[in-house]
C-alpha cells in the first residue's frame, strides 16, 4: 500500500491499493459511518432525451460517500466498500458502491485509533518486501529479478562465460552455478526459476546436491532476461507459489497447534477460552479465520497489545477448516492457566 496524501487534523489520509493484502487490510480498517471518496463511475444523469431507453451511460466522477458496510470478495481481489452519497454532482443520499482493487486509490476520512495507523503502517511496510524471487536464464546468462507489490525490482544479471555487471566473468558452468546458487542463498524467500532449455534443470540439480534449494517452483518461458521474468509474471507462474507459500505458512501454524493440543501443551481454543487468555496475558500466538475477524477485532487488538502475535488464516482451505471446527479462534499460549 501507498500512501499518497495524509491529513492528520482532518483525519484524511488518501492510498493507493497495491496488492490483495492491501484490500484485507482496508476491509479491517474502514468502518460504518467513515467517509470514503473515490473516482468511480455512476449512471448519468443526463434528461431522458440525451440517452436511450435501456441505454443508459455511465461516467466518471469523483464522489464521497458515508460508509454503510464493507465487504471482500475472496476470490475476485475486490473490496466492495457501500455507502450513501455525500458530496458529488449527483444524486446525494442516494446509495453507492466502490469496487476496488489493486490500482485503486481511495481517500478514508474517519477518527483513526492507533490500532487503525498500526495496520496501515504495516501494510505500507509489507508493501516494501519482496514476495518471491525469479531467476531466468540460459546457458549464458542469469538474471535475478526481486518481485515487489509495487513492482518488479532487476537485482542482477550473471554471465556464465563473459565479463558481466555484478559478477567477474566464469570458465565452467559449475562456476556460473555456484556465483548464482551463493546469490540466491543471500534469501530467505520463495524461488521461481524460468528459462528456455535446459540451464534451469540443471542449475535446480546442481543446488540440490548441494543442499542449497528450497520453496521453489521450475517453470519454462520462451526467454531469458528481463523479459522471461515479464511472462513469467504475465502467466501467474510467480502468482501460483505465492499463493502456495501463504497456504503453507498457514497450514504450518495450525498444524502446530493441533500438534501442542495433541501433546498437552498450553493451548486455549473457541471464543471464551481464548478471550481468557489474551485477558490474562498468557495468549502468545492467536490464530483466527477469515469469517471470524471482523467481529472479533476488540480481543485481537487486546491480543496485539499483550504481544501476542495475530494471524489470519483463510477459511477456504483444509486448514482453515480446521481452524474453524474449533471456533474459528485458537490460541498458543506463554503458560497454562486453570
């Protein structure tokens, strides 16, 4: 997330949507009875002459409207946010719906608690972060490419035979291999690797036998370069392992907890249970679905501000699922409580 314009003493602050995450954390921040203004398009309003029956024209226009309820769409990335107009060329009081998405930018008008700052911030912050990494390449050449939310990052490129930018120029390919393994192993994040031919396998099988890859996905584009990066992009190779990473990192945290649960450690799960335990202190890592979120962001917040740490896992998955055969609501705890 971006934020373009911030107005403390009004209480405005004006942001770009970056990414999916973005919208969730916009679904948990905008409330009923905030303002929220964007450009967006509505019916015309022209007299009946000026358009045809059943025709209707829509056109652009800016228009602030009083937030009635918000609502995310899981599987379109879209943030519906419904409200009643309140300042536009048209048709005030009457109802409204932004749909937004990455690309958007959107103006909340709203008394902003810490809590409502510290998500945005984090947002922001996240925004900053690489997501995954691409390598693409060939016999001759490797280029590493950081994949950002608000865009894609060249980091470098490898020769495997001649002088190149960031690297002196290699004799072998296990040498064009070792700079660009000794590279990679500088992240700790999930890898696509993309090309025409064969480099890639064969780098892939030169890293395993050195123990030195993991997380990663081979896929083949009809380049190398930047531009195998682009269609690698283009045809969601890079989308698919994010999204596997996220599923991952979530089915680890609940198998965790079914895996304490099972052996007897101090776990708290369901809605009272867990409240008592972020009451107490004692709530050290909280997990929460999707569905449960926004009528429980009181107890999270009471969470986050004993230091337990707070994560969203969607319900759309096994885990999820699992998570929601409990209550929707567990939690792993610093110490029992009776």
């Amino acid at each position: 997330m971006n934020i373009l314009h911030q107005n403390t003493r009004e209480g405005s602050i004006k942001v770009r949507i970056q990414s999916t995450d973005d919208c969730w954390h916009l679904y948990n921040i905008i409330e009923e009875g905030d303002l929220a203004a964007a450009f967006t398009h509505r019916t015309s309003a022209q007299p009946g002459d000026k358009t045809r029956a059943g025709k209707a024209e829509k056109e652009g226009m800016y228009l602030t409207i009083r937030v009635t309820g918000v609502s995310f769409q899981n599987f379109s990335d879209r943030l519906r946010v419904h409200g009643v107009i309140e300042q536009g060329p048209q048709d005030l009081g009457k109802h409204h719906t932004f749909n937004l998405e990455p690309g958007s930018e959107l103006t909340v008008i709203k008394d902003w608690k810490p809590y409502h700052l510290k998500r945005l911030k984090e947002a922001v912050e996240s925004s900053q972060q690489p997501s995954v990494v691409v390598v693409s390449m060939d016999e001759d050449q490797a280029t590493i490419a950081l994949i950002h939310q608000y865009g894609v990052e060249h980091l470098a490129t490898i020769d495997s035979g001649r002088s190149g930018k960031f690297y002196e120029s290699t004799s072998s390919e296990k040498e064009y291999y070792g700079d660009l393994l000794a590279k990679l192993q500088q992240f700790q994040l999930p890898l696509v690797i993309v090309g025409p031919g064969f480099a890639k396998e064969n780098f892939v099988a030169y890293a395993r036998d050195r123990g030195g890859l993991s997380n990663y996905v081979v896929d083949s584009t009809g380049q190398a370069g930047m531009a195998g990066v682009k269609e690698a992009l283009n045809r969601g190779i890079v989308e698919r392992l994010v999204e596997a990473s996220s599923l991952a990192r979530e089915s680890r945290l609940v198998e965790s907890f079914l895996a304490a649960l099972a052996r007897g450690e101090p776990v708290a799960y369901g809605e009272e249970e867990v409240e008592r335990a972020v009451t107490l202190g004692a709530a050290e890592q909280v997990l929460v679905t999707t569905g449960r979120v926004r009528g429980h962001q009181p107890l999270l917040e009471r969470a986050e501000k004993t230091g337990a740490t707070v994560s969203v896992i969607s319900d759309v998955h096994e885990a999820g699922e699992k998570l929601a055969a409990l209550g929707g609501l567990a939690a792993m705890l610093r110490y029992p409580i009776s």
